[in-house]
C-alpha cells in the first residue's frame, strides 16, 4: 500500500533543485499569471527586464539605463559576479491601464 500523499503539494521544484528546476518555476509563473500580452510585446519586454536585471545584479549593462543608473560610469561592486547571476523564470503581464506592463523575473 503507498503512504498517503500530503494534503498539498508544491508545484516548485526542492531547495538546491538548481537549473533543473527552472521549467517547473516557469511553469508555475505561466500558470499563476496566465498571458495576456501579444508574444511579440512579451518577448521584448522580457528581453528588456532580463538587460535591466542583468545590469542592476552584476554592473554591466547599465550605461543603457542612464534614468534608472545614473552614475553608471563610477566605479561599483557588483552583487553577483555574471557566472553566477541566472534567471530562473520570467513573464511579463499586463499591469492596470493600457500601455502599463509589469515583468516577473526569478
């Protein structure tokens, strides 16, 4: 006889899964937040806020973003070096009035 399963499950993958695990995260964001953006808006603006969090954790990048960095010429130390920086997931949603869009990123 098999043991009784838990009353919930989590759909995430176990702590320390690593790049294994990142489909199921995927999965659970598309599920959570189903789309509701044309895939081409999507796929820029995802491409967008992977730059931006790329340049915020690690430094590089930012002269791209001079409103949101604006000191990026001045010597900083990054949070994350870039082989260790990754994106797990990411989705990006609709977000209140017309033309307002928000990115998840984990």
């Amino acid at each position: 006889m098999k043991p009784p399963q838990p009353a919930s499950q989590s759909a995430l993958p176990p702590h320390g899964e690593g790049a294994a695990g990142d489909r199921a995260i995927q999965q659970a964001l598309e599920a959570a937040w189903p789309a509701d953006l044309d895939a081409r808006d999507e796929r820029q603006l995802l491409a967008a806020g992977r730059e931006l969090l790329c340049a915020d954790a690690t430094g590089i990048g930012r002269a791209k973003w001079p409103r949101v960095f604006p000191d990026a010429g001045q010597h900083l130390t990054p949070a994350f070096a870039t082989a260790r920086f990754r994106i797990q997931a990411a989705i990006a949603r609709r977000d209140g009035a017309v033309g307002q869009a928000v990115v998840h990123l984990v």
